[in-house]
C-alpha cells in the first residue's frame, strides 16, 4: 500500500522540482514557435519550455504507468 504512494509522491516531488527549474531557466529564451495541433495552432512559446514540457509529462505517465494499484492478498 505505501510503495504506489510513495513512488507516486517522489514522482510528484520530483517533477515539479523539474518545472520550477525550467521556468527559471527560459526567462531569457527567445527562440519561439508555435505547435502545430489537428485544428489550431499554439501560442508562441519558447522551444525549450516545449521540450521541457513534453519530457516532464512523458516521465509522469511512465512513471504511473508502471505503478499496480491492486491490493495483494
């Protein structure tokens, strides 16, 4: 019961540790683009803060991804 909680707050911890640290890192970006989704695009933002984005969110679903909630009897 407290592995699945304990990975999930670590994961947490470490990730938005991650944000904050990007966030202080792009103040002076300047190279912007704008993502391209199916129907509209994105307002510019800097490619780091994207990239940073997509890895932040990609080692959160990997990481719940291999988390088994199910109880063992």
């Amino acid at each position: 019961m407290f592995l699945p909680l304990k990975k999930l707050l670590g994961t947490l911890i470490f990730n938005s540790c991650l944000f904050f640290i990007l966030i202080i890192g792009i103040q002076n970006s300047s190279n912007k683009s704008k993502v391209n989704l199916l129907f509209n695009q994105t307002v510019a933002l800097p490619i780091s803060f994207i990239m940073g984005i997509s890895f932040i969110s990609g080692t959160t679903i990997g990481s719940l991804a291999i988390i088994n909630f199910s109880k063992k009897n």
